[in-house]
C-alpha cells in the first residue's frame, strides 16, 4: 500500500514538474516572438513583457517614449499579449481606413456581462457591427442633435447654478433669499433649501470644487435626457459647506461620499447615483494598475484565466467586489431602461417578436410598428406615455433594428449593450475631455482672456447659448480641441488584423495580433506639432496670425475621436455638448486651480482621466446670482 502511495505521490510530481515546464516554455513567447522579430521595439521580459514600464510611466508616456527611440511602428508585450504600436498620423489613418474589427481583451467577467462588453457597439464586429451602427446612426443625425441642444444647455445652466451659488457664498455675495427666488424663478425648486444654506454662510473660505466629478454629473444628465429622456437625477447638490478635501486626495466635491443604494430603478430618487458610481468604478477597476490581482494574474497567464476567474469570483479582492457590483447596477440599470420603454410602447420587446416569428405567428405588425424609430416614437407619444423613459429616445432605435437577410430584431441583451456602451461613453470621455479643459483654461490665463471675451461678445452677460451661436464660438470650439490634443481621453484604440497579414509602413503585421493606435503619441509628435507641450488653441484657428507657426505639419494629425469607418459615432454630439458646456459655465465663472497640481497627474486605463481629479476654486464673474434664460425660452413666456 505504502508503494502505491509513494508511486501516486511520484506520478503526481512528475505531472506537476511537467505543468510548470509547460507554463514556462509557454512564458517565453517564442512562437509570437519569432512572427514580430523584424519589427523593431523594447526588450521585453518572460511573463511581464513590457507591463514594469506601462504600470510605472503609463502606456502614453511609455509609448511616445518608444516612438522617438524605435520609431513610428514598434512592438510591445502587455504582459503575455503582444501588439504592434502604431503612433504616426498618416499610418494610423492607413491602418483604421483597412482593418475594421477591434481585438477583444477577455476579462474575468464572464457570462452576460461578457455578452454585454462583446455585442455593444465598440466591440462589435463584422455584419452585427453594421447592423448595430445603423440603428445607432440616426441618433447622431444633424436634426437629431438640434433636439437635443435645449437639454444640453439646461444641464449646463443647472451645473453653472450651482458652481456660481458656490461661489458667491465664499466671495460674501450670496444672499440666501434672493438666491432662492433666482432659483424659484428659473424652475430649479429642489435646490432651494442648498440655495439658502450656501447664501447663510456668506463670507467663509472659498470652496473647493472637484470639477470633474460635477462634469460627470453633468455629462450623465445630459445622456439620461438626450438618449433615453430620462432624469438620471445624477446632478446632486453641491455641499451648503465648505470641503476640507484636499487636491492630492480622489474624490469630488461632496463633503462625504453617498453610499450607493441598490436601487437602479428610474424612478428611484437614488437612480443618478447609482450610474455614477458605477460608471467611475467600471472605469477604474477595469485598468490594471487600480484593477483586481486576479485580472493581473490572468493577463500573464491566459491559459489559466478560467481558473482564475472561478478563484475571483470565489474569493473577491475590492478591487473584483467593485467592478462585479459596478457592472451588475449598470446591467440592471439598462435593464430597466428597456423595461420600461416597453412598457410605454406596448411592444413586449425585441425577444418576444422573435420569440413570435419562431412560433408561426404573424410578425407583419410588429415589423411595420418598429420600421421606423420615430414613428414608434410618436406612436407611444399619441397613446400618453407615463413618466419614466420620455419619447423620442435612441432606445426606440434600437429596439428598430433589424437584421437585413432574417428580418430579427436584437435581443434584449444585445440592446442592454448598446444601452450600457451609450451611458459609459457618453458620461466618462466628455467628462474627461472637458476638465482636462478646464484646468488648460486654469494654467493658461491669456487663453482664458480670449475665451472670456469671445462668449462675452456673442452671448453677453445673460443669455443662454443657443444652436445659433455654435458657429460663432470658434475660439471656444478651438480650446477644446487642443485640450483634447494634450489630453485625450480616448489615448489609444485598436484594430486586429483578424482576415489576414497588412503592411503598416515598411513592415508587414502577421494575422492574429493587435495593432494598438496611440493616439496620444500622435497628438505629441514633435515633428508634426510645433511647441507641442504648449497649450496654443490658435493651431486650430486658421485665420490666427500665430496659425502658420504652430498648426499640424500634416493634415487630419488631429484625431482624437479615432479613424475609418469605427471612428467614434458620437463625435459631434461631444462637440456640442462640449461647446455649449464651456460657453454657459465661462459665462459665469472662471476657476482658480488648487496649488500642488501642475502638471497634473493623469490616470491611464481604458480611457486617460485625471487622477486625483481636478480640484479649483469656482470664482462668479458678477456680485449677484443671474437668472440666465435661453431665448427660446423668453420667447416661449411671451405667449
């Protein structure tokens, strides 16, 4: 027995040495070593690859690092996944002109959660990604974003409400009544009690402001309304008192941070919160560098991620337990979102049609009823659809959508995607963008000078932007666009040559490997921008005298919404938003930084944020709160 025991024993060590042979010759790479072995890059380690240097400097600096040393066209390892690096304007626009699916990087996450990340509309591919891009494209249409324009601007007036009551209460102005009534006047009765709290405390210390947490607030309202007219009731009031936080430290701008309540219902009062904790946590703990040690483990050893992610899900680190329950009240969110447009359009959603047509029953009807998102849209307007999820929304859409040789519309969990991939986008990259902004504005006082000025001449000291004034915002339109130049939030994206070899340049990438677009890189090139670490919107402005000096050696090297066919479908409804934003806040205030930020320091993951946030100090242009009226709406009262 004792032998048998001792043989077993010996059996099972020679199969255990066999396993870790086997895991370290696998290690190596060899086999992708050897297909990218013409192609130029750092060296890079067994195991880790190149992830030391991507978690210390960040795969931006890393990769612009890279580029000066290597070249345009480079290779890397993150960890065991081996990519090629593209960062040159004209090769990027080659590579996203011919290569249309993205790769997929599998998380831990599995079952509907992984359904949901590869069926909405980012990570789609081939003829489900066209089918899903024309049910998203009216959405984004040239009318489509003139309806939109008034919610935009509403939000952007409640965010500057709010900063300016903000700041006349610590600059001593701030008379509780009368910030009441301005408030009372304009609509805004629940911020009332805030309104008269912040006008008690004239005359305390200025207050400090995490701006890009209440531009996340504010970018999320605008896609509850805009996308699926709905009050994500995201905007929550400043706090009445002044916050201790200090710049160094992650947060917003509320003295104590809400616990997030469970309820992801539309209706629920605590709706708004829910979304933006989650959004912020989904993008977080997605990056390696916040993300759970399980998500490390299983990026060096692929081969072992299902194991992995049966040990994650066993035994959560915080960083697991904050993603799974992240994702979890943004799936249940866009759930109800569906529900509840089905509700009020009587359809009985996208798999009961299917579900019909299998059965033999007559699905004319419902063709003819989903033919045209509109018209459903105005059907359900006509029958006196309830609060909730308000007509005219891009679920309407989507629930349209068909696919063009069957005639099936998307499943509800491939519609939940496109739900989720609209709210995650929508609320993270403008946001982003649009504090990155700010804090350019804030370290660039000659440029504010003119950004003052400019929305002084057009808009004056007390009307609302409207679609009309768009176009004469140029310089508004232009300090965004460098602030995206410097900092953009979508830094890279990418392409797999999935159908088959493509020569990039002078080097030929075999199938089956990522090619990773930096466009960061790109936006830092010091051959295509002159001072390319200054913060000059006039390279946008043609008619600039300083234009010929420092605009782009080479044309469309500004690119931060990405290329080809999968450049971001929502890049105009950014602009928009990003324009009528900065218009409305500047209008009203200016901000002063919190000392210790500059440079600021930046988080890189899925998207590039700022990571501690962006901390200033809302400062009114004028001694007394405004009420600030568009002229659509004075036109309106006159009636």
């Amino acid at each position: 027995m004792l032998d048998v025991i001792l043989l077993a024993l010996k059996g099972l060590g020679v199969l255990v040495l066999g396993v870790v042979v086997l895991q370290l010759v696998l290690s190596l790479d060899l086999i992708k070593r050897w297909q990218l072995r013409h192609l130029p890059g750092p060296p890079a380690l067994p195991l880790l690859g190149n992830l030391p240097q991507i978690i210390a400097k960040g795969s931006p600096a890393f990769f612009r690092e890279c580029r000066a040393k290597y070249g345009p066209v480079f290779r890397v390892a993150f960890g065991r996944s081996w990519m090629v690096v593209v960062a040159e304007p004209d090769l990027l626009r080659q590579v996203g002109g011919k290569l249309l699916n993205h790769s997929m990087f599998r998380t831990l996450l599995g079952g509907e959660f992984a359904q949901l990340d590869e069926w909405g509309l980012v990570s789609a591919r081939d003829e489900f990604w066209r089918q899903v891009r024309a049910a998203w494209q009216p959405a984004f249409s040239g009318p489509s974003l003139s309806g939109y324009f008034p919610l935009m601007a509403g939000c952007a007036a409640r965010l500057a409400d709010k900063l300016e009551r903000l700041a006349l209460q610590a600059q001593g102005q701030g008379q509780g009544g009368q910030v009441a009534g301005e408030q009372a006047a304009a609509g805004n009765e629940g911020q009332l009690a805030a309104g008269a709290a912040a006008g008690g405390r004239a005359g305390s210390e200025p207050a400090r402001v995490d701006i890009w947490r209440e531009l996340g607030a504010m970018t999320l309202q605008v896609v509850g309304s805009t996308a699926y007219g709905v009050d994500f009731q995201a905007m929550e009031p400043l706090p009445a008192t002044t916050t201790t936080t200090s710049a160094n430290t992650t947060g917003g701008g509320d003295n104590e941070k809400p616990a997030a309540p469970s309820s992801s219902s539309p209706s629920s009062s605590s709706y708004g919160r829910v979304l933006v904790e989650a959004c912020r946590d989904v993008f977080k703990y997605s990056s390696v560098v916040y993300g759970s040690k399980y998500s490390r483990v299983g990026l060096l050893l692929p081969e072992w991620r299902p194991a992995v992610s049966v040990l994650a899900h066993a035994a959560p680190d915080p960083p697991f337990t904050k993603i799974l329950t992240a994702r979890t009240h943004l799936r249940d969110a866009c759930m109800s979102l569906i529900n509840a447009w089905k509700q009020q359009d009587g359809t009985g959603g996208a798999q009961e049609k299917q579900k019909e047509k299998k059965e033999g029953k007559e699905n004319g009807a419902a063709a003819k009823g989903h033919a045209n998102g509109a018209a459903a849209v105005n059907d359900a307007a006509a029958a006196g659809a309830a609060a909730g999820v308000a007509p005219g929304s891009f679920l309407g859409l989507v629930l349209a959508a068909r696919d063009k040789s069957t005639g099936e519309g998307l499943t509800d969990l491939q519609v939940a995607a496109q739900v989720q991939t609209f709210i995650l986008a929508g609320y993270e990259t403008t946001a982003n963008a649009l504090a990155f902004a700010v804090y350019c504005i804030a370290t660039n006082p000659e440029a504010e000078a003119k950004l003052l000025a400019e929305i002084d001449s057009v808009l004056g000291p007390d009307r609302l932007p409207t679609e009309a004034d768009l176009p004469r915002l140029p310089y508004t339109e232009a300090v965004f666009n460098e602030a995206l130049r410097l900092f953009p939030p979508a830094h890279a994206t990418n392409r797999h040559t999935d159908k088959g070899p493509m020569q990039v340049g002078p080097y030929t990438v075999p199938k089956g490997f990522s090619v990773f677009m930096s466009i960061f890189s790109a936006h830092h090139n010091e051959d295509v921008w002159p001072r390319v670490d200054d913060f000059v919107p006039e390279r946008f402005l043609p008619e600039s005298p300083l234009y010929p000096e420092v605009a782009a050696r080479v044309p469309h090297a500004h690119s931060p919404f990405g290329f080809g066919s999968r450049m971001c479908i929502g890049w105009k409804f950014a602009v928009q938003e990003a324009k009528v934003a900065l218009a409305t806040i500047y209008q009203r205030l200016t901000f002063e930084l919190e000392p210790g930020q500059v440079p600021l320091k930046t988080a890189v993951g899925i998207t590039l944020s700022p990571r501690n946030g962006v901390w200033v100090r809302p400062v009114a242009r004028r001694p007394v709160p405004r009420r600030v009226v568009a002229a659509e709406t004075e036109a309106e009262a006159a009636k």
